[in-house]
C-alpha cells in the first residue's frame, strides 16, 4: 500500500509544470566592475566640483568618512577641497553579488591656488532595483612618511 502511495505522488508530481521566466537586462559579470567603477569615478568628479548631483550617487543612509571624520556635504574625501580637479590614479574593483568594493587611489589638483594633495578611498557599493549605489566611503590621506 506505502509503495502505491509513493508512486502515485511520484507520477502526480512529475506532471505538474512551473514555468519559468527568463531574466532579462542582467548585466554580465564583464560589465559589473565597469559600472561601478565608472560611479566612483563620478562622485568624486562632482564632488571636487560642489555639484549636488553627487548626492543622488549615494544611498539615503549612506555613510561617508574622510580622515577619521563623518563629511555630510561635499568635499566629501580626504584632501579635496572646493574647486580643482581630480584624478584617479589607481582602482581595483571587486564584484560579488549585489555588493562590490572599489580601492581608488586619487590625486586633487587646484592649478589656481597651488595645491595638491592624494588620497586613498575605498567605496562599499550595492546594486539596487535602480543600479548601483554608494553606500560607505572611507577615504584617507597618506601620512607624510607615506608620500
């Protein structure tokens, strides 16, 4: 009697079907670290130059450290200051699943006023409904027997 019951489930449940849907707009492993090194390249672009488009990279509870001090506005990173440019020297990006980190080894420029400085950040990023996401920076400057 136990062996008809367990064929009888085994036939019923061969014939039940699910279907599958197929995902569509994934992005492949090849484009994620492009993506999200092009964001961190942006916010600190935008955030050299005070522009408040910076703010929509970041997520609402973002959490942004520069030098061991929590920055709420731009400049948000270590060594910049208003104005200037700056360059990304370095990045290495890691992906995995809807989270990836980026080490940036930057350079802020203010031809106008003689200054330089570098800077180190590491980015906590995570991809959303609506793309990536800044969601944790650390950023630091080299300290002078560093430089």
């Amino acid at each position: 009697m136990r062996g008809r019951v367990l064929l009888l489930a085994a036939v019923v449940g061969a014939c039940v079907s699910r279907p599958v849907t197929p995902r569509t707009a994934v992005p492949t492993a090849a484009d994620l670290p492009d993506d999200v090194q092009a964001l961190v390249r942006l916010a600190l672009t935008l955030d050299a130059a005070a522009d408040r488009t910076a703010d929509t990279l970041y997520a609402a509870d973002a959490l942004v450290v520069a030098n061991a001090r929590t920055r709420l506005a731009a400049p948000r990173f270590a060594g910049v200051g208003l104005g200037g440019r700056i360059t990304v020297a370095a990045a290495t990006v890691t992906v995995d699943g809807r989270f990836a980190w980026v080490i940036v080894d930057y350079r802020w420029v203010d031809v106008a006023r003689s200054l330089a400085e570098a800077g180190r950040a590491t980015f906590i990023c995570q991809r959303g409904q609506r793309g990536w996401k800044i969601v944790h920076v650390h950023s630091s400057q080299p300290l002078p027997w560093e430089r």
